[in-house]
C-alpha cells in the first residue's frame, strides 16, 4: 500500500478503493473511478480526480507481486481485500480498514524510527507534492500528478517548500544584491548585532 500511495499520492479513499480491473500494467497506468470512505463505495472527489494516473514499473512490479500472493485475484476484487475472520460474510469482499493498516503497522514503523509527528495516509500525499517541488517539477505537472482541479490547489494546501530549497533561493537573492568581494564580518556586542 505505502509503495503505491507514496509514489502517487492517492487520497486514501481512493487507495482503498482501487479493485485490479483498475490496473493497465502493459501502459503502466490505473483508472482512479470510485472512492472508499467508512467501506461505502462513492465518486472520486472531483472530475480531475477522474484521470488516468501513471505508474512507475517499478510500483507495477510490487503491485504484480501482490497480486501473486493475495488469494483475491478476480479483476473486482479490492486491491487490499480484507482477510480477517471477524469480517464475516464480507471477508474478502470489502477492502481492509486503512485506519487499521496505519495504527496498527505504519505508525509504529514510523515511531522506531524516531518520527515524532503525527503520520496519516494524507502524509503521503503531500509528502510526494513536496518532493515533486523540491525536485524542480513543473507545477502543472504536480497539479496533473495530484489530480487537482487547479494549480492554485496544489501550491496553496500541498506543496510546501523543504529547509534547504529557502535557504538556496534566498542565497541566490543576496548573491544578486550583495557584490562578492564585499565580505563584513557580524560580531555580537553588548547591544545586540553590529557590522
């Protein structure tokens, strides 16, 4: 799940929704079309939504493994179909829960590792905007990727600049302001800062 979502940034609707007559691994894309909240099938969250989001071959390759190992393999089957004897009649007919999957497996994962703040499926989501930024995409191609209906979305909610990226752009504005060969040196006294 987390190999798909953070590559894509799938909402988590959407992740839990995915069935495999969704997949198209010979063009490397899947069909996002329906979205999974409290395991009630539903629209995706606006026509944007609707398009058809690549896949990287390697993601294709896991996905394929999965689909190797998991007993749910008829084309409406979930992608992450539950397995688990409490679901009754509806096992393996409804995904697992996502909110399980994250409490239960990738906090604690994100825990040991010394993450401190609070980790959500909507993490990954921006998480990969971010990244997309900070590699020099093009807005329009993260807009696209998120399936946003407007750049303005994307820039404004999901795309955060990283430490490094500031730091860097505001070097590139002093270096233009300030001559090089003018170096002062910055000293503390009594008062506070002086040059």
């Amino acid at each position: 799940m987390v190999f798909l979502d953070m590559p894509s940034g799938l909402r988590r609707g959407e992740l839990a929704g995915l069935m495999w007559w969704d997949f198209d691994f010979k063009n490397l894309h899947v069909s996002v079309t329906r979205s999974l909240v409290d395991q009630h099938v539903g629209p995706v969250k606006t026509e944007a939504s609707r398009k058809l989001m690549p896949i990287d071959e390697y993601v294709a390759h896991d996905l394929l493994a999965w689909y190797a190992v998991t007993p749910y393999k008829k084309p409406s089957d979930f992608v992450w179909t539950t397995d688990a004897k409490r679901a009754g009649a509806k096992r393996g007919k409804q995904p697992v829960w996502l909110s399980a999957v994250m409490r239960d497996h990738i906090q604690p994962v994100a825990r040991s590792l010394g993450i401190k703040k609070k980790v959500s499926w909507h993490t990954f989501r921006h998480t990969f905007s971010s990244i997309l930024k900070a590699n020099g995409e093009d807005v329009k191609v993260v807009q696209e990727l998120l399936r946003h209906s407007t750049s303005r979305m994307t820039l404004d909610t999901y795309t955060q600049a990283l430490g490094p990226d500031k730091r860097a752009a505001q070097s590139k504005v002093v270096e233009m302001i300030r001559p090089k060969e003018r170096v002062f040196s910055v000293y503390r006294d009594a008062e506070g800062f002086s040059v």
